[in-house]
C-alpha cells in the first residue's frame, strides 16, 4: 500500500511538471535543463549560480548575472557603454537587427567592460553576452575589449575576460577579422607590461574569438563541459577525414591535453579568481 502511493504520488509530480502551461514557460518561471530534460523553478536555478540542481548543466549566463556573481557589490564602474555600433559595408537588415537586439536585451553591445573588485582585488574585467548576436565579434566588440585591456596597461590592474562567442560577425567582414589582431595586439603590450591576463572560456568559445584574445592567456580556465573550438566538429572531420574522438572540443577533453589550465565550478569561479589575484599580485 505505502509503495502504491509512494508511486502515485511521483506519477502525480510528473504529470504536473508536463501540464505546466505554455504561458507559465514564456513568461520566464520555468526552464528546461537541454542536458537532463528536468523542467526546473527559474528562481532556484538563478540561486543555484544558473546551475541545473539536477545535473549540474551550466546554463549561459548574461552579462549582467555573471557580473554580479564575479564582482563585489557596489564596485563596478562601466566603461565604453555609450560605444554605438554602426553597419560599416551597409548589410542590409544589420541596423535594424541591432536595434531590435538593444531593445530586448536591454545592452548596446555583446561586451560589457569595466573595473570592478573581487573580495577587494581591483582588475578590468571584460564579460562577454551570449544573448547579443551569440556574443560575435563586431567592430565594437573588438573596440571596447581592446580599450579595456589599455586601461588594465594605464592602471597596472590584472585583466579578465570571460568569452562566449559564435566568432566573428559576418555582417561585418574583413572589419570583424581585423579585430582579432587588434585584440591580440593590445594583450602583448599588456603583457609586456608584466600585467597578469586570465581567459575564462565559457559554452560555446569558439570562432575568430577562440584564435585571439580567449587563447592568450597567462592563465586559461573553463567552465565544465564549455563547447570551445575554432571550427565546429562537421567541417574539420571533413578536411582531415579522420573521424574525432569523443567529446573532442570539450573543455574536460582540453583540459586533458593541456590546452586550458584548470576546469572551474561557477559556484567557485569567484574564490579560485581571488587566489590566482593574491598569488599574482
């Protein structure tokens, strides 16, 4: 009798989480977890460092939740937020795109920048948005992290940034490409100036920015399970025709073969960011 109502009571449970209403899903309360299927109470996963509490799935993170997860209360100061993008080959639609972007993203850009503290350790810290344009790298983007890092040089403060990207931005061109340079000159002088630069590689690094600035790093660190690559897994299986090996472009699988220095929990990004500060500093 009591395994008879242990079991109603479970079958009862999971047809509630299936009848959860459309609405109840995009008005935000609700989000399924891509990894184990759960559909989970928002509000818990946010407390949860937007971690699935089932499975452990990092969830993407703007830029502005990453921020106040990384950053002491009350210290960030934005620099660069009023840096508008423009439509340089004149790409038909781009303006607009944008535009409807800002609105319902409520930032400029897929790069937020500023100076920040954490646990009372002063750097420059760069975020980057997934949910601008997939966080591509434009003529902006490249601008304002490439501004930020001669800020780092100016204050002699240690330099962060966390990379989610697509790439470049197509609707840019060659102007996108150029950003990879550009970056990936400004973090030679800051590393000539002996100033620390720590990458933290979160899903998906991958593209232009992955070939720049995300693997410059003095100190590479990632989040658990981050897809990073430069190509996706398709198109180089198709140049080497040789078949890659399981969870190939998988931070765990970089980790092993020494491309990245250290698989950090978001719940311990913060802590392991302050020691690295301390022993650096």
């Amino acid at each position: 009798m009591v395994i008879d109502k242990i079991k109603k009571i479970n079958q009862t449970e999971e047809e509630n989480k299936k009848n959860i209403k459309a609405s109840d899903m995009l008005i935000g309360k609700w989000v399924k977890c891509d990894a184990c299927k759960e559909i989970l109470y928002k509000e818990e996963v946010h407390r949860n460092y937007s971690v699935c509490p089932n499975c452990g799935k990092h969830f993407r993170l703007s830029a502005r939740r990453r921020i106040s997860q990384i950053i002491d209360e009350g210290t960030f100061v934005e620099i660069n937020k009023d840096m508008e993008t423009r439509n340089p080959l004149d790409f038909e639609g781009y303006s607009k795109k944008i535009e409807a972007l800002q609105e319902k993203t409520n930032i400029k850009e897929a790069v937020t920048t500023g100076y920040g503290e954490i646990n009372g350790e002063k750097v420059v810290i760069a975020v980057m948005d997934g949910n601008f344009m997939m966080g591509s790298m434009g003529s902006v983007v490249g601008e304002k992290i490439t501004s930020s890092i001669e800020e780092a040089i100016k204050n002699k403060l240690p330099f962060i940034i966390f990379c989610v990207s697509g790439g470049a931005r197509m609707q840019e061109g060659i102007i996108s490409l150029m950003q990879m340079a550009k970056t990936s000159s400004a973090l030679a002088k800051l590393d000539e100036a002996g100033l620390l630069y720590i990458s933290v590689l979160t899903d998906p690094t991958t593209g232009g920015v992955t070939a720049s600035f995300a693997s410059l790093g003095d100190i590479i660190l990632a989040e658990p399970n981050a897809l990073i690559g430069f190509a996706g897994p398709r198109v180089i299986e198709q140049t080497i025709k040789q078949k890659l090996p399981d969870g190939f472009q998988k931070s765990e699988f970089l980790l092993e073969h020494g491309f990245i220095d250290k698989i950090v929990e978001r719940r311990d990004m913060k802590d392991t960011l302050y020691k690295i500060l301390r022993l650096h500093k």
